[in-house]
C-alpha cells in the first residue's frame, strides 16, 4: 500500500523493541512500513531487528539513516538527554517525529524542538499513553460534563513499588543530566495528565525533595548487581541472566558500549531524588498537591478532584499483595445532590495491552486513518514542553527553597497562546480555564 507511514524507530531498548517496534508491526501493519532501525550499539539494534521481525535496516548514525531511507515519520526511543538532537534533525530531513516523553530535559532542548517545528512546519506528537488510559478518559468527559462544577483543588500521589521504582535508579535514569530528574523523567506524564484534566497551564511551583533509599543512602553498594560481593543479601539484586529477553536486549549487548541494566541502585553519584512532593498553583486558580514515591510495596495512583459542586475520585490498583477488582471504580460525590443520587460508583472496564488499552487507542489515534480525537488526547509539542517545564520548576524549587515561577523559566511558552495545551475539545468545553 503506498499510503503507507515510511517510519523510522531510533533507539532500540525495551520501549522501542516493544511499544514502537513489535506491537506497532503486529497490531498496524497495514498503516506503517519500518523503513530503518537506528542505535549507536549495533548488537541491541540486531537484537531488536529479530524480535521486531523486520529486515528494515540498521544504522548507527541518525544522520546518515535520514539521507539514505528518507523515512516520513520518526519515532524516538532513546535516552531522554539525547532526544532533542534527533528530534531536531530528523525535523529538519521532512519527517514528523513522534517522540518518547519526557520530550527534552532542559528548557534549552525544549527551545530546540519548539524552534525546529515552527521552521519546519512538522509535527512532533508526543507519546503520553496516560492520557488514553481508559479511566483518564472518563474522568476527562466528567469533568467537560461539569459534573462536578468549578474544580478547585487535586490531589494527585503515584506510587511505584520497589521493583518499578529501583528501575530508575539501576541506569541513566539515576542522573539529573541524563532524565532531568524523575520530577522530568517520570513526573513529566503526571504534570501532562493534570495539564490536560485541568485544560490550564501550571504558573508556580513548591517542592521538596530528597534521597531517602537509594543511592547514598544505601547501606553497601557495589557497581552493578552481576558482580556483586552482597548479592545474598541485597533486596535490589536483580539476575538480568535469568530473564531471556533482558539478557538478549540489554546484557549481551552491553559488551559493546558498557551500558549494563542491572547498576547498583545505591551508586553513591546517584543525584535524582527518590522521593518527591509538589504544589502546583494554576492559571485557572486550581491547587494541586502531588507527590511521586518510589519504594513502595504497592504499585498505581490516587487521584481526587475537588470542586465546588462535588468530587470525583480514583484510585488506581496495579500491583499490590492483596486482591482487587478486575476492573476499576471512579467515585462521583455530589455536595448537593439535588434528586441525583448522592455517590455515583462508576465502573471502568481494564481492557488488554499496556496501561489498560491506552497504549493501543494511542497507536490507533495517530495511525489509523479517519481518527477523531474528542478528548483531545494527541499531544502536542506544547503539552510536551509545558509538563518538562513542571518539572523542572519542581526541581528547582526543591533545590533552592523557593517558589519557582514557569514563565521566568520561560516566558515564550506563555505569550499569547492562551491556555491550549490540546485538541479542539478542551477549547470548545472552555471556560473553566
Ligand atoms: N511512555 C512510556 O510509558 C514510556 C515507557 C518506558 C520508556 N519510555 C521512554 O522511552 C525512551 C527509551 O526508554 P528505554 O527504557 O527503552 O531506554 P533504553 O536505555 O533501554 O534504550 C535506549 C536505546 O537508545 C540507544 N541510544 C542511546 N543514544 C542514542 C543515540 N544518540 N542515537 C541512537 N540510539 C541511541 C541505546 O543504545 C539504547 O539501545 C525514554 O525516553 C523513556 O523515557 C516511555
């Protein structure tokens, strides 16, 4: 089929090989053709390349994949540090970029890929699967409904349980300058799910932060699990070799560029903090108070707005040493009932594949031809740069002690744009800005 997305995948770690690779070829192979594959280590592009089943081409350079396989779009999967540079380029050859989150990790590289898109008049997407979670789109049409009238406060926790959480602090990851810190790395999908409930952009940010497990606070350390004199009694040791798919992505290919996944978790240089609070004030005079933990015996979100005609709330169960339901539950309270039932207990369906089904009606939503997108799900390159900017303000404010206003980090993102962060929706249900 001519019609067919020539698609470039760069970066061929977990989330390329899987998310843009094997699934995107098994679920819409009749919208996409993988036309090259790029990776500076040659033997995980290789690897990858099997387990995608492809005969796409392998590069080690972006630029020379760029000029020789001209693809029409671009997905990048690679480190979060690295991703303006290909972003940019690949913007620059004609290509529209579909970029893993966080977008950037600077507001330098934010800069770089605003910049390059207006030049090019390409479009950058970026993947916040978030937002397609079934329960993410059903509070967002209870909150266009107004069912629970003006919102006025969140309150927002998410929680990772030790084996998600040390993921971070195993690898890159682990350094402010790699990911921008968790409040960028992993925050980044948290600020842009607010960011777009709220159809707001946040103004001003406190913080507090700290290492409270890893790293330095670690009681021995080694340099990565694999070698290491206290594996018996560690609780983070982590046997790479005992899972095939680990070993064949990630620790046979390390031989070639030292890149191992399995880094000591209390590496003394680790400076992203593991335990993170923040208060977010919004244009729209919401309030929000947020926190990111890393070490718990649990694993999902709790989420509750406030508003003055009543609340909804969700606490989403991933994983946790006691049963749950198959399906999850949305409350919906009202202050003043008025003949409509005082607590609503809406029931929200998990469908199969990633967060729920949302990493499938996000492939379906950019890849099939026809999609509508009423909620405004697709993300823009704006929504990409406003909840790494979140997060950067977060950190700063932790460091500093102070209160950190988005627009002195950077007053071109608010300039006569208004507050739209997303499809034409949000903007149509305005006027709870
Ligand atoms: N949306 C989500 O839910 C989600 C989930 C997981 C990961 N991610 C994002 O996906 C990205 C990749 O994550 P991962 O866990 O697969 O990372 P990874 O480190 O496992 O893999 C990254 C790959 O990129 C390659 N690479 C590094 N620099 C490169 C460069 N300059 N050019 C080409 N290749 C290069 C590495 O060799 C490696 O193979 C990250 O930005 C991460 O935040 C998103």
């Amino acid at each position: 089929m001519d019609n067919k997305r020539r698609f470039a995948l760069v970066g061929t770690g977990n989330r390329g090989t899987t998310m843009w690779g094997r699934e995107l070829l098994a679920g819409w192979r009749s919208f996409v053709d993988l036309v090259a594959i790029a990776d500076t280590n040659s033997l995980r592009a290789e690897r990858a390349r099997t387990m995608i089943a492809s005969n796409a081409p392998i590069y080690g350079d972006v630029d020379r994949m760029l000029a020789e396989t001209r693809p029409d779009l671009v997905i990048v999967c690679t480190p979060d540090d690295t991703h303006d540079d290909i972003v940019v380029r690949s913007l620059e050859s004609g290509a529209d970029v579909i970029t893993e989150k966080p977008m950037a990790t600077t507001v330098e590289k934010i800069r770089r890929i605003l910049d390059a898109e207006r030049r090019t008049g390409r479009r950058v997407d970026v993947s916040f699967n978030y937002r397609f979670a079934p329960t993410a789109a059903r509070i967002k049409e209870m909150l266009l409904a107004g069912e629970i009238g003006r919102v006025t406060s969140v309150d927002f926790h998410w929680y990772l349980d030790t084996e998600h959480g040390a993921d971070y602090f195993r690898r890159w990851h682990a350094y402010t300058e790699r990911s921008g810190s968790l409040f960028v790395h992993k925050a980044t999908h948290h600020f842009d799910l607010l960011n777009w409930y709220l159809d707001s952009a946040p103004v001003t940010v406190s913080a507090f932060a700290g290492l409270q497990m890893y790293g330095r606070k670690g009681p021995f350390r080694g340099l990565r699990c694999k070698l290491c004199p206290h594996k018996e009694r560690c609780d983070f040791y982590l046997d790479l070799e005992a899972d095939p798919f680990l070993d064949a992505l990630y620790e046979q290919p390390s031989e070639i560029d030292g890149y191992f996944r399995d880094g000591c978790v209390f590496r003394e240089d680790i400076d992203t903090p593991d335990t993170m609070v923040a208060n977010i004030r919004y244009r729209n005079n919401v309030h929000v108070s947020y926190s990111l933990n890393t070490f718990q015996p649990i694993e999902g979100h709790h989420i509750a707005f406030n508003g003055t005609e009543g609340r909804i709330e969700l606490r989403q169960y991933e994983d946790q040493p006691w049963e749950t339901a198959p399906e999850d539950t949305i409350l919906l309270v009202r202050n003043f009932p008025k003949g409509k039932p005082a607590v609503e207990r809406i029931t929200v369906p998990h469908f199969p594949g990633g967060h729920y089904g949302g990493d499938d009606r996000l492939r379906n939503t950019i890849f099939k031809p026809g999609m509508t997108d009423p909620l405004g799900q697709r993300a823009s390159a704006r929504a990409g740069a406003l909840s790494v900017l979140c997060g950067i303000a977060a950190l700063q404010s932790s460091l500093s002690g102070k209160v950190v206003r988005l627009a002195d980090l950077m007053p071109e993102l608010f300039e006569g744009e208004g507050d739209a962060l997303a499809g034409p929706a949000q903007s149509a249900a305005g006027g709870r800005r």
